[in-house]
DNA sequence: TAGATTGTTAATCGATTAACAATC
DNA sequence: TAGATTGTTAATCGATTAACAATC
C-alpha cells in the first residue's frame, strides 16, 4: 500500500487526504468570485480552500504540478491539472438506489457534473416511486438493477435506503457489476475484497459536533 | 491541544477519531441482531463495527473502561459508558436550516434521538415552505431565527441550503446564540474563532470513489 | 492450572506544519 | 539586484497496529 510509482506517470499515486483536498482547491480555483485568467499564490488559494499554504503546495507537489517561484500558479494551468489528476473529464456514470429524501436530495445535487460524475441510473423497491421521474430520469425497479447497470455500464453504486435494506442492495449492485458503492445507511455492510466501499454517516458529524458543544458546555475545557 | 487531563475525570479527552468510531460501537452494541445483556469480546464487538480489535480497545481504555481480562466486556455496562462518554443522554436541541430534500432527509432521520440529538426547530427563507409542517415541528421564517433559537436555548445549527447562501445563514445562526455549525453547503464558510464549525460534503465522498474508480480501471494498480 | 482476553506499550504509519534553499 | 514565492526537507503530530505481559 506504499508508493508505488507506476510507469512514471506523474499524480498517480495520491495520498487518500489530498484527493479529497483537490476538489476543493479546484472549486475554489472556478468559484464566481476567481479570476478565470492570471495567476494565484499558494497563500491566497489556501486562504481560499480553507487549508494551511504548506499543506496546498504538498498536495500539488503531487501532481508534479509546477508553479512559478516567485509568482504563483498559472489559474486556468492549475484548474486542468487537478481535473485531470481528478479525471473529472470521464464522467462516471453512477447507480442511484433508494428514491426517498436523500435520494432526490442526491440526484439533483447540482455538483457531479463538473466533478466527473453522472447519476445514470435511479433505483427504488417501492411501486408508488417506480415508474416516476426525477429530472430526466425515470425511476427502475431494483429487481432490475442487473440488466440496466450492465447496459449503461455503471460501476459506481449509491446506497441511500433505509435502514435493513442496505446490505441486500448493495449485494445486487456487486452482482450487477459495480465495483465502488458508496453507502449512506449507517449501517456495516460487507463487500467482497475487490469492491470499494465508503460510508457516510449524516447523523454521526451532528453527533461529534454536539459531543463537542456538550463538553464545552459543561466547562470541561477553558477557551 | 495536546491531552490536557481535567479534574481526574476519566474519558474527557477523547481523540477526534475515537469519538467518531464510539457512536459505531454503541450502534453495534444496541443493534438488533446483538445480545441486549451478557458480555462480548474486543474481537466480536470490532468485527460487528467494523474496525481492528486492538483498535477498538485502545478506543475504549480511554473511557477508562474496564472489561474483565480472559472474559470480554458487559455489554449493558459498556453501552452506558459509551453514552455517557458521547454525552447522548443530553438531547441537544439543534436547529436545521433549509427544507429542502436534504433538509426533510435530515429532519426525518430516525436515528438522531437515541444519539443525544434533537431537531428542535425548522427554518426556511421560502414562503412556500414557511408555516409548513414536517413532521412534528413548523417551520418557521429564517428571518426569525433569532427569538427562535434563542427562545429554544439552541445551541447547535445544520446548514443545509442552496449553494451560495451558507455564509449568511451562518452568521444569522450565530447571531442567535449558535456555537457548533454543521454545514452541507459545499463552500467556505467563515465563523467566529468561539464556534465550532463541520463540514460535509456529499458529493466529494462520490468523486473520491469515482477516483479510485478511474484509477482501477485505467490500469494504473494491479488489483 | 490452562486458556482466553484485556489493557498498554512500542513500533509503525501517514498526514501536517515550519522552515528554507532554490529560483523566478 | 531585491523581493516574492515555490518545492522540498525535516520535524512534528496524531492515529493505527502488533505484540505481549497482566490477569481473569
């Protein structure tokens, strides 16, 4: 699980911290309120991320990005890296399942375009949601799963059922050949070892948060 | 920001990531498919969360936590000590801003009451949405947010509205008395060095995936 | 006692930060 | 040249893991 430098291809091989940083650095590079053209110090993109200077030029050492000493990074020259580095250009195209709050939450998020990503596909069990529509897309059974991803060729699956339902959803999606699920029932779901798996927990940042605020409410830390 | 021990009092100090993976133990703990009484080995109780057991009992040596060697932990005993350390005896009251779907998803989730949380107060800036009911609380005016979090003793905030307004609901939730924000909204946002702030990105956890995704299937690692 | 499992130490790992030589 | 800022090194920090003595 160490560097392993492949073919000499720079930006392969990323730490797991700054993948997640890149996408920041590159929203902030193409906010509104950022000059599309010139160039920008380490010090103000950070500023602008939200992240230590030292920190944002590691993460861009990475990409064998070069900047200009003494000047700053070329805007639009470091925008195309990180997309490149991001593949934000291949458009993945992602499985959908459960159509409830969170679901239509997702599938409307205005974000994935422009960060490589496509809902392509829009699964539910409840027969009062299939057949229905969100955007352009309609809304399939799940019994279906296999044959529709296997058509559009959908290898990233999005797990946002209810609890119970998590583990046997996301057995469907890795029969119909997806190969990265990311699971939002705060549930332990297990995967066979060549499928990715993330979990995002909504409750559980609330619930560091609150941890926090209880503890400083009850004086156990000055400041 | 290094172990500051207070008052003798065991479990104040908890690593950032040990609190986090606490509210897991605790789920799998009160799970349905695990005893209720009875004791339960480091190694069992990690598997069922998810984590490495010397992981997980280096977690809860900081509770000051005493399972019994050559027999496990109680697992009656060890929930209370979880709850007591997470604080999830508390109930926060929290105030949520934004109804949107993402808003209704949060609104609805069951899974904040036994967790110390409780969404105690709806705010829209949508005169549609305004005077609604989900479930059991009306949303209000975010203009009123003000008496309204202060009338709750609401301490705690959720951001979950469009892009580009996260700013200056923020600062109306800290003029209410907020000191731990939660934001959804995939930007920048600035508080007070007094309050606390979170951020959860949805779409980054997917373009993450869909990272090593590309990475996969383009070669680049052996699998 | 023999077997099992904790609690803790020490080693490892990875991520962040400060500092500064290189260089535009 | 003088000033600015990168790219990189070394120091620091925190989190994870393996190993094992303690002990039930």
């Amino acid at each position: 699980m160490t560097g392993q430098e492949i073919g000499g291809t720079a930006g392969r091989d990323l730490p797991e911290a700054t993948v997640g940083r890149l996408a920041g650095y590159l929203r902030a590079l193409t906010a509104p309120g950022t000059a599309a053209s010139g160039v920008i110090s380490s010090s103000t993109l950070a500023e602008l991320a939200g992240v230590n200077a030292a920190l944002l030029r590691k993460d861009l050492s990475f990409l064998g990005s070069h900047g200009t000493r003494g000047v700053g990074y070329d805007i639009a020259g470091l925008a195309d890296e990180i997309r490149r580095a991001l593949g934000t250009h291949l458009a993945s195209p992602v499985a959908l399942v459960g159509i409830g709050h969170l679901g239509r939450a997702l599938a409307r998020y205005a974000g994935f375009g422009g960060r490589g990503l496509e809902i392509a596909a829009l699964f539910d069990a409840s027969p009062e949601v299939i057949g229905t529509r969100v955007g352009d897309l309609e809304v399939h059974d799940i019994a279906d799963v296999v044959p529709v991803c296997r058509d559009r060729a959908i290898t990233i699956g999005v797990v946002a059922t209810p609890e119970g339902t998590a583990q046997q959803v996301t057995d469907a999606l890795v029969r119909a050949g997806v190969r990265s699920v990311l699971n939002f029932a705060p549930e332990v779901v297990v995967v066979p070892p060549e499928v990715q798996l993330r979990r995002v927990d909504l409750a559980l940042e609330l619930q560091i948060l609150a941890f926090h605020e209880t503890r400083r409410s009850s004086g156990a830390v000055g400041g």
